[in-house]
C-alpha cells in the first residue's frame, strides 16, 4: 500500500481518498490533535471511531459586568444536586451496616451504582 502526507498528495498520485482521512491543514489546529486519538477498524476489529476529551466551561460575570469564561469546578454545587447525592449515600451506608443480610445486600448495589 502507498503512504500519503496529504490529501493533496494523494490525489496528485491519482488516488481518491476521503479528505477525513488526513489530519486538518490549518496549522493551529495542528498542536491540538495531540488530545485526540483516533481508533482504526482494522487494528482492533471495530467499525473505527474517534475519541476526544472536553472540557467543560462556565461563564461567570464579573463584578463590573464582563463575562469570564472559566474551568467548571465541580466542587461548587450550585443546584444541590451533589449534596442530595451525598445523603443518599450516607442512608445507603447506614442501611448497608444495621439492616438484614437482604437489606445489606441491596444496599451495596445500589451503592455501587451511585
């Protein structure tokens, strides 16, 4: 098989090749395929797929009124949905240690899917 550095250069030597196959030209774009990975069908006997991590932001205002974009902390649980999770959590380990062996049981599965 032949090798390419481009789509360019594939279809130079005649060859119709997707333009998806090649990574971007845009030369910004380039130090951040680093992040990527791109997984081959015929090197893990799969229909192929792409893999990318996001992260995820918020925008916060500041005290003069511009907005700032910032990293989500995780940590600030504006909507309470952490701290709900934690007490169920908490009632599930009191159940997990006082309750019969079958109320233990259940306990830990659901323990383990919190």
């Amino acid at each position: 098989g032949q090798l390419f550095e481009s789509h360019a250069a594939a279809l130079a030597a005649g060859v119709k090749l997707h333009k998806g196959f090649f990574p971007p030209e845009a030369p910004h774009l380039l130090p951040e395929l680093s992040k990527c990975l791109r997984i081959l069908p015929h090197h893990n006997d799969t229909g192929g797929f792409f893999v990318a991590v996001f992260e995820k932001h918020t925008l916060d205002h500041e005290e003069d009124g511009t907005a700032a974009c910032r990293g989500y902390d995780s940590d600030r649980d504006e909507d309470g949905e952490e701290s709900a999770r934690r007490k169920q959590l908490e009632k599930l380990e009191q159940v997990a240690t006082a309750g019969s062996a079958q109320e233990r049981a259940k306990a830990e599965a659901r323990r383990e899917r919190a």
